[in-house]
C-alpha cells in the first residue's frame, strides 16, 4: 500500500490549535476512557507535521480569534488548509469546531463571513434537523440542547453536504461532507476548566464585540449549571466519531 494511503493500525487523534490554551475538554474524556493518544498541532505557532496525515486516524480542528478568511493576516491557515484537504482526499474521519468549522466550509468551497446578527456568545440553544436523526455521528442526541458558543463569522452550507443543525441566530450551526467529514459551529467540548482556560480570548471577544451584558464570570457560572447535561451528549458524540474508521467516504 503506498505511504500516503495506508491506514493507522491504532486510533491515534490530531488535534489542530489555533490558540494555545484551548483544549479538548468533554471530548478528551472519551479518548482517556479508550487509552488512546492523542496530539496537539500548533499550527499558530508554526508547527508542521512531519509525518503523513495519514498515520492518524482521526483529525480534529479546534476553534480560534481569527478568522477563516484572514489566511494573509495569519499565513499558517494556507498550511491548514492543504493538510485538511489531504485529509479529506484520504478520508480521514474530520470534525472541525467553530473556526475548524468555518475552515471546513471554505476548503470545501463555501463563503466563509461576518454574519450579520452579532455575537453568538454563551450558553445557546442549538436545534437538529431531521436527517442528524440517522446520522452516524448525531444519533441519539436530542433534537434540541444548549451549548457553548463564541462566534460571528458564519458560513453557508458548502454543496453536497448534509445540513445537521441550526440556531435561531445563525442556521448554518453543522453540517456533513460525506461519511467522514463534521463541522459544528458550536463547543460541544467546552466545559468550565477548558473555558477558564481560554478566558483572556473569550473576554477579549466579548471586549471587540461591544458585548456588556454578558459577563466571562456570568459564562463559568453557567458552565457548572450546563456540564451535567452536556457531558453525556458530548460522550456520545465523540464515542461514536471516534468509532469511525478511514475509507468510508461515499
């Protein structure tokens, strides 16, 4: 099998940062429970992957400050952008969250922007639509739940993928390329320890953003009162992300 095709013979998880405070959060407990390792790629502070994408079996990209469309500002993204491609191309089971999102949808060929209706910032409710009902990565969650969110940019559907969920702020909150390839608007893996670690960029975007009324002390507060309901989704989810295997795209 030639080096850039072959599949890892163990779960072994890339995880892409654009900041370096963010962490896992609920979804690392699902990879500590299963023993498998996982790797941060500080892509912000010029980290490059020597080896082939393809010697990990799963590739996550966490959130960030930038944006997805700021790749001559922040010249690493253009890197990001041809490793997720090939990724992609070799069917590596992809999940991208917020900014991860948002560079999913433009690799993908949608329009990546600042959304129109302000910040999307705290604890929001989040809607499924039908089709993550059969999902193989949404099943079983409920058709609604609240979520952490810390977003503008938005982005549209990019073609031929499944529209997941929405919000009654900004309806492009996930979507499916494929049979490996997940975006999520949301933080389905922010918990108060992950949040308080990232608290200096999340005040900082509340600062840019002119928002007043809410507050980071107000968020971790409302991180301790959500986790018992969104740990088990976020379990769920990752369970059954991480269940997935390379060469199931259709």
């Amino acid at each position: 099998m030639p080096e850039h095709n072959r599949v890892p013979e163990h779960n072994r998880v890339l995880v892409i940062r654009h900041e370096v405070c963010s962490e896992l959060g609920f979804l690392e407990a699902e990879l500590r429970q299963n023993s498998i390792p996982f790797r941060y790629l500080d892509t912000v502070l010029g980290e490059t992957l020597t080896e082939p994408i393809t010697d990990y079996s799963h590739l996550i990209i966490l959130g960030g400050a930038m944006s997805a469309f700021e790749d001559e500002e922040y010249p690493f993204l253009r890197y990001e952008f041809g490793l997720i491609e090939e990724a992609i191309a070799q069917t590596v089971p992809t999940l991208g969250i917020c900014l991860g999102s948002q560079i999913l949808a433009n690799v993908l060929g949608a329009r990546v922007y600042r959304g129109e209706n302000g910040r999307e910032a705290g604890w929001c409710e989040v809607k499924l639509k039908p089709a993550a009902q059969h999902d193989p990565v949404f099943q079983g969650l409920p058709e609604q739940f609240r979520v952490f969110q810390s977003h503008q940019d938005t982005f549209e559907i990019p073609q031929g993928c499944v529209h997941l969920a929405f919000s009654d702020r900004y309806p492009s909150q996930a979507f499916r390329y494929q049979q490996h390839v997940w975006a999520i608007q949301f933080h389905l893996e922010m918990n108060e320890a992950a949040l308080k670690s990232c608290g200096a960029v999340i005040e900082q975007e509340l600062e840019d953003s002119k928002i007043t009324d809410t507050t980071l002390e107000q968020m971790l507060a409302e991180a301790r009162s959500h986790e018992p309901l969104v740990r088990p989704l976020a379990d769920r989810f990752m369970q059954q992300f991480i269940g997935l295997t390379q060469g199931v795209a259709v």
